[in-house]
C-alpha cells in the first residue's frame, strides 16, 4: 500500500491515503499533507464538458492512492446524486451584477460543509475496508457552527462508526444549534461547551493527541478520528468546487481557457481557502485568493504582516464560523511554502503553542503572495447584506457579506478587472435574524418566526432543511465545561458499550 501522506511536522510519519482519513490528525499533532500534491500534472481538457461528480473523479483519482476507481465512482454517487442535494448539481454558480456567487448551500444541511461532509462518511468506510481493519471509529468533531451538523447528518447510524460533536454553547446561531440538537442516530452525540470555539478545537485536539487514551481505545478495537478540515478526506472534496466554478465560467462564456479569475473566500480555520490553494498546485488558473475576515482578523494581519498573533480580544460575530483565533489549516500553508520543512513548521507551531503567536520569515510570505487578505466589521457586513439585497434582490448570509465587502474593498484598492468568483457558504435562512434585520431593521419577533416573515418580504423561500424546525424535539442535552469534555467523550463511549452488550 502506497504511502504518500506525511505529517507536517515529520516527514518520518507517513501514511496513505486511507491512514490519513482514518487517524484524521498526525500523531505528532501535525496534519497530513500529500508529499506529491506538486508532482500532479492534471491536464486541463480532462474537465471540459464535465459535471461535478466527474470532475471529481478526476481530482480524487490523483489524490485517494489506495481507493479503486470504482470505490471513488461509487463514494461520488452516494454524496452528490443520491437525493441528498437540491438540483441535479450539487452547487450552483450565479452572477450577480459584476460578480459570481458560488453557491455551496444546496445540500442537507445548508452550508458548504455539505460538500465534504457528505462524501467523507464513504471515504471512511472505504478506508476501513482498505486497511483490512475491524476496529471502529470514534469521530471527534469541533464547530464554530456548520460543521457539527454537516458531519452528525453525514454519519448517522453509519455502522461501526460513531461521532461526538462539541460546539461553543453560546458562538453559534440559534438555527445552526437546533439543527444539532434535533440530530437523530444512536450514534451521535452533541455538547455544548462553555467556552469558544478556539476551546473547543484546543480540547478536541488533546484528546486526539492522549497516547494513553488512545492505547486503552485499541484495546477495544475503537480508534479516534475528526471530521474537521484537520482530516485530509475533508479537504480534498473542497478541491473540487474550485475546478467546477472555473469550467463552468469557460462554458459561459464568461471566460477563456487559461485566463486566470480571482475567488473569494470568507474563512476562519482556513481550510475553504487553502482548497482553492491547492487547486492552484494542481494546475487551477487563480490570480488571487482574497481571504475575507470577521472581527477576529488574526488572518487578515497575518497576511499583511507575517504575524500571527492569537493574544487578542475575542468577538463573537453575526459570522459565528469565521469566530476563530487559531486557524488550524494554516499550518499546511507554512509547510508548502516553506519547501516542505517540517522542523520550520514544528518551531512556528511550537511557539504559537507556548506564545500564543509566531513570525513567519519575509522569505515565507513572499511565496504566499497569492493572497490578498481584508476584513469586515459587523456594521460593514450589515450594509453589504442590505446593499447588494437592494441593488439586485439577491440574499446573503453573514459570511458571503463578509466576503463581498472584502471584494469590494479590493476592489478600491487594486483596480483589478479579473472575474471574480465568492464563495458562498450558507444559506442565508441559517442566519435569518441577522439576515432580517440588516435589511428592514430590529424585531423582537423570535428567530423561527423571523425566517418566515424574511421569506415572505424578500418573495424568496426557506430551504425545506430548515423549514419548521422549531417543531422538531431536541434529543441532545449534553453540557459541559471545556475542562471536562476529555469525560464526556468517556461517558458517551460507557454508553455505546452498553448499547451493543
């Protein structure tokens, strides 16, 4: 079996493709990188004519080293043509005015997660028959919002795997935790914890770390995964969106073969982004990728700075997924641009770690320099909501504003005539208060009834995922503080023991 996957802070740890999706995060604590992502040659007529689903044969096919092609075909099937997705593609791409919006919350639970999290589930149970294994999986899954859902509707009731969700009690909206909280399946379980997201990311990370508790799992034949963009099979299906975006603008006509456009992307933990890096590694035609912040801008200093410095004032945003201080993905940035140097990127990790920031070398940012990085405030992503609503009757949630105010903001400042794309992360009726209120104003109706009254003043429809959800009875009660999530992964694991005896 190929082994192609290495840790980013030790090319000694090497895994493949189905080692990596499986264990999610490295032993080391670093993330799994594919060591031949800059040998792939994918020739660009491969894509012409091509639906989704085939373009992602084509970039997984390059990528899953160990996986059958009928294995990669029948994954496809499963996530993006079995029902699961609104239209007959997974995403949808619309111009509005001089822009295009791509649109990535057509699926289950309404936010691009869905595009990973539902083709994940089969990576992993392809992975398990590839590694000849009997264990089963324990998934531990941090969210600033849209990922907790995504991954709990990708993994229920999928045999011999189980999933423990942790989200910040009070940093996400009240729709995205509903969401989680009426999640069915005997094998999932949601926490809120007392504390950030940063809190919750930091915990799941030091359980997935704990040797101790890890040799005790094995003794059980369970292992620990993450079905956070930390896991290399989350980020991969991200990849894919990037190329069909591209060869859908040449299909329009919008574009020429080669011509290179710009995305922009509204992002915290970096993992959306660093996609769309790797598509250009892989041959995709980008000039800029315009990394769009909330207030916590620790992003948008780094790229203007080479700094990265997490000793800041936390904000709790209308943009909840972007309220992240430690932006994981990064780290396969560094180790990409730094010529592949894991013992650069274990001392940069390090000292974030132990300072809580790190300053990454003029010779580092230089070879980042297809970024572009700005930020919006909550009264600036509020106007953006209102602007374009007003100008075109188009809906954005929080994040895209972001996004579009980054844009425009660019915009003013380089003049730059490249076609465009932003990548739109979630339905707006995910966000329906603040929605609602950037464009008619306060009310103290509650959220529920807000998402009706915003559909029936802006003529458009709530999603039917979301659609009376008020009305669904929450099967998850779980608390905790962050200090004690290590014994709520214990007591919930008593539990699937005792469910199976």
């Amino acid at each position: 079996m190929k082994k192609a996957y290495n840790s980013t802070r030790s090319k000694d740890i090497n895994v493949s493709a189905s080692q990596g999706i499986l264990q999610g995060l490295a032993p080391d604590g670093g993330l799994f990188v594919p060591n031949f992502i800059r040998d792939i040659q994918l020739d660009p007529t491969k894509f012409s004519g091509k639906n989704y689903g085939e373009m992602a044969e084509v970039i997984f096919a390059a990528f899953l080293n160990d996986f059958s092609e009928k294995q990669i075909k029948d994954a496809i099937q499963g996530a993006y043509y079995s029902g699961k997705f609104e239209e007959k593609e997974p995403v949808a791409l619309k111009k509005i005015k001089d822009r295009f919006f791509l649109e990535l919350f057509h699926g289950p639970t309404c936010a691009f997660k869905d595009m990973a999290l539902t083709i994940l589930p089969y990576f992993m149970v392809e992975s398990i028959k590839n590694m000849k294994s009997d264990n089963k999986i324990l998934i531990l899954t941090a969210t600033s919002g849209d990922t907790g859902k995504a991954a709990l509707e990708g993994f229920a009731n999928v045999p011999d795997i189980s999933i423990i969700v942790f989200y910040p009690q009070d940093g996400v909206s009240t729709i995205q935790e509903k969401q989680m909280l009426t999640q069915a399946g005997d094998n999932t379980c949601v926490v809120g914890v007392n504390g950030n997201f940063d809190d919750t990311q930091n915990g799941v990370k030091e359980i997935l770390n704990d040797s101790q508790l890890a040799k005790e799992l094995e003794k059980s034949n369970v292992l620990f995964s993450s079905a956070n963009s930390i896991n290399i099979g989350r980020l991969l299906p991200q990849v894919v969106y990037y190329f069909y975006s591209y060869y859908e603008l040449l299909k329009r006509g919008e574009i020429t073969a080669g011509e290179k456009i710009n995305f922009v992307v509204p992002t915290g933990n970096f993992g959306n982004i660093l996609a769309g890096y790797y598509a250009s590694l892989l041959g995709l035609p980008v000039n800029k990728l315009i990394c769009a912040s909330n207030a916590n801008k620790v992003l948008t200093d780094f790229f203007k700075t080479g700094t990265y410095d997490r000793n800041r004032e936390f904000y709790k945003t209308s943009s909840p997924s972007m309220d992240i201080l430690i932006s994981s993905n990064l780290e396969r940035l560094l180790y990409d641009v730094s010529g592949s140097d894991p013992k650069t990127v274990s001392q940069l990790m390090e000292e974030l770690k132990d300072q809580g920031n790190y300053q990454a070398s003029k010779a580092l940012m230089e070879k980042a320099d297809l970024f572009y990085a700005g930020t919006a405030d909550e009264t600036q992503t509020a106007q953006s909501i209102k602007n374009i609503f007003d100008e075109t009757h188009y809906l954005m949630d929080p994040h895209t504003a972001v996004a579009n105010k980054v844009y425009e903001d660019y915009l003013k400042e380089t003049g730059d005539p490249t076609k465009t794309v932003i990548v739109s992360t979630a339905s707006p009726y995910k966000f329906g208060r603040s929605v609602y209120e950037s464009i008619f104003g306060p009310s103290e109706m509650d959220d529920y009834a807000l998402l009706d009254l915003l559909a029936q003043k802006t003529d458009t429809s709530i999603p039917l995922p979301l659609k009376d959800l008020d009305k669904k009875e929450n099967k998850h009660h779980n608390q905790c503080e962050k200090a004690d999530m290590f014994r709520a992964v214990l007591s919930f694991l008593d539990q699937q023991v005792e469910k199976h005896d």
